[in-house]
C-alpha cells in the first residue's frame, strides 16, 4: 500500500527535485526537434535555458529524435513529430513540458503525458485568423478552379474568353456547411458571411452561442450533408471524429457538393473521397490536410482535376508563425518554471 502511493507520487518528487536542482544551476535543458523552427522562440528559450537545436531542418529520423531528448526537462516540437509512450520513456523522467507549436494535439498522447505530470502547452488562438483566411482561399481556389485554369493559361489552353469555360458555383446565395464549430470554424463562419451566402449551418457537439454573429444554424450531421453546396470540415481529430468524412457522408451530400478540409486527413476515408470524386458523387475537393503528410505523388487525389490539394500551410502566415514559436517558448518556460502557461493544454 505504502509502496503504491509513493509510486503514483513518484513523478511528481522527481520533477520536483529537478525544480530544487533548477536554483543551483538556474539552466533548464530544452530539446527543439527541428533547426527551421522560426527564430523568436529560440531566442526566448536561448535566454534562460540551455537549448539544444536538432540539426535536422526537417523532420528528425526517429532514432535519433529517441537518442537527443534523452535527459531533457522540455521539448519544442511540432506536429510532426510523434510524442508517445516509447519518446517519453526516451527522454526519461526530468521532462516536465512537451510544447508544440500547433493547436492541433493528436500527435500527443496526451492521456499519458497526465500520467507522469508533463505539462503540454499548445498555440490556440494565435493562428486562427491565418487557418481562416487559408480555408477561404482553398475554398475559392476550388470552386472556381484557380490551379486548373493558372494551368490553362500556362499551357495554351486559353484559346479565348469563353462563356462556359472554366466555370463553378459562386458563394453567393449557397448553403455553406461547417464541421467543428471552435475558434477556426467561427472565424470561417465570419469570412463566409461577407460572401452573400444564404445560410450557414455547422455542427458540432455543442450549441455555440458565437454562431449568432454569424447567423449561423446549428444542424445534425447528416441535415448539413444534405443541404449543404460547400462543406468545411474544421473539426479536430479525436476518436469521434475520426474518418467521419466516409463513403456513407458523401453519398449524403448533393453531387454538387464541394468538399474542404483544413484540419487533419483523419477526418477522412481518404479512398472513399478518391471514389467520390472520380465518381462524381460530389463535384470537388479542397485538402489543406492528408493522410499520409506527406502525400506520395503517385496519389490518385494529385491527378484528379476536381481536387485541389496543399501541403497543409493553414497557419503558414510569416507573423502567425513566428508569434507561435514566441508562444511555444513562452508555455515551455513558464511549465519549467511551475507559473501559468499562456497556453496549456487542459
Ligand atoms: C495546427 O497548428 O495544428 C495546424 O494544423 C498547423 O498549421
């Protein structure tokens, strides 16, 4: 029994002590898992921790990601890096903060990091506008076919004006869907509204009180499939939301429809959108997110002319990224110093 309660307090006397050791010393030991995360927030931690970059300025080989956290007390890491039970044994029982500079957590366990008392922050609300203002340019990128006809132009096939070519459905006076009404989905909802569309409709598993700035309809699941010409999903990935876009969901859509997703490509039965499209059981596609990341190019859905695909760069806004580097250091410092996170994952 003894033995049982010190051993469910043990994570906490060992992070502890490493605070204790923190005063003598006064240097944490960061780990930062790629070299071209933006500067701003290298220079914040730089300033009172020892900070180890990853030379890699891309995604770090797993094996060696497992050998460079070992001992560290924080980790800045990004969506791409997986944080699982094998990485945080790796790193070993001083690590007290795991920041990623994303909103997005599932590449966390986050379950187990609550286990052992690590603090995870994340960077909610300051890449908002920048996923907002992206999903509408994916958006209208799509409906209107922008890759396609930049490639008419480019190639010869713009032979004159014509009245029929190049044509798509305009927003205004549209149903507009939106899977996952949090901070993204709102901001979407406002930019909507500026289009002239007639209705709004989301779904979430709240009632939003937010959705009245915009006039939006809080609806099922199926009701903003079938009613919808334009649907957004900016859900986030979690085990309900998991692949909710399936065969099933767009054969409930008009054939019309066009289909957007900013948030993860596990909201998707990715073969069952390849279907659909080629099917032209819905009339397009625009995919900021994928599964994998990156897409193999050899992809049915990068030689489909109805689907527009991006390397997910919804927040990839200069200011938006360098202010998320400054807030992914700001949480790490403040979980390795015991203080609020601006930002922590609750
Ligand atoms: C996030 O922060 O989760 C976004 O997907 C990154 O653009």
């Amino acid at each position: 029994m003894i033995y049982k309660s010190v051993a469910s307090i043990a994570p906490f006397l060992v992070r502890n002590i490493g605070s204790v050791r923190k005063m003598s010393s006064g240097r944490f030991k960061v780990f930062v898992t790629r070299s071209d995360m933006p500067k701003g927030g290298i220079d914040i931690l730089k300033k009172e921790c020892d900070v180890t970059v990853s030379s890699h300025p891309s995604v770090m080989p797993r094996d060696e990601l497992l050998k460079s956290v070992a001992g560290t007390e924080a980790i800045f890491c990004s969506l791409t890096d997986k944080i699982d039970q094998e990485l945080l044994n790796a790193a070993g029982p001083g690590l007290k903060v795991v920041g990623t500079i994303s909103v997005g957590h599932d590449h966390i366990d986050v379950p187990e990091c609550r286990k052992r008392g690590i603090k995870i922050g994340y960077t909610p609300d300051v890449l908002t506008d920048a996923t907002a203002e992206l999903t509408l340019a994916l958006l209208l990128s799509t409906s209107r076919r922008l890759p396609e006809a930049q490639h008419e132009a480019r190639t010869g096939g713009w032979k004159s004006w014509a009245p029929t070519w190049m044509t798509g459905p305009g927003l205004a006076g549209s149903t507009v869907g939106i899977v996952g009404f949090g901070r993204i989905g709102q901001a979407v909802a406002r930019r909507v509204k500026a289009f002239n569309t007639n209705k709004i409709l989301y779904f979430n598993r709240s009632e939003r009180p937010e959705a009245q700035e915009a006039g939006a309809i809080k609806v099922s699941f199926d009701e903003l499939l079938s009613q919808s010409d334009f649907i957004i999903c900016c859900a986030a990935l979690v085990p309900e939301t998991k692949e909710i876009f399936n065969k099933a969901a767009f054969e409930k859509m008009k054939k019309t429809a066009i289909f957007i997703n900013t948030s993860r490509g596990g909201t998707v039965d990715q073969d069952a959108l390849i279907e659909a499209l080629k099917n032209n059981t819905i009339r397009a596609a625009g995919l900021d997110v994928t599964t994998p990341e990156p897409l193999p190019l050899d992809n049915p859905l990068l030689n489909l002319p109805n689907c527009v695909v991006l390397p997910h760069i919804g927040s990839a806004a200069i200011e938006t990224r360098d202010t998320m580097s400054e807030l992914t250091a700001e949480n790490i410092l403040a979980g390795l110093k015991g203080s609020g996170m601006p930002a922590e994952l609750k």
